[in-house]
C-alpha cells in the first residue's frame, strides 16, 4: 500500500512481482503514482480517493514521481 500524506509518499520497503497495490491520496489535491524509464505504471489519484495498480512483474528498483507535482519523487522496489 501507498499513502499519500502532506505531499508526501509513504509505502512499503519492498512488494513481490505482480502484487496489487492500493494508493490513497489522503491530501485534499490530485496526485499521480507515474513510473519513470517505462516502469510500467502511471495512475491518478483524486483527493480523498484509493485506487490500484499491478507492480511490475520484473524484480527491480522503480522511480516513480507525481506529473502535477515533480518535486514528489520514491522508489517501488520488487522482489
């Protein structure tokens, strides 16, 4: 699971390949969970509201940043 708090991802240290991950944006504006380096996962979270996603299915270290906010930036390790 991804929080989304003050700006701010919080989220597991790591995920097994293919798991489901649930994102709650629990700030009141829009924010995305978009892979960088063709990660292969970019959703959109509105304020207030969960949404889900499959992790990449390749063990690795995946940079994901928000589009509407850049400054936001974490990694989704899998293996």
């Amino acid at each position: 699971m991804i929080t989304i708090v003050d700006f701010e991802y919080q989220g597991p240290d790591s995920v097994a390949p293919g798991t489901e991950i649930t994102v709650t944006n629990e700030d009141s504006a829009p924010h995305t969970v978009t892979a960088e380096d063709d990660g292969g996962f970019d959703v959109t979270v509105a304020g207030g509201e969960t949404v889900t996603f499959t992790a990449p299915s390749e063990p690795g270290s995946y940079p994901y940043i928000c589009t509407f906010h850049p400054d936001m930036a974490a990694h989704l390790v899998v293996k």
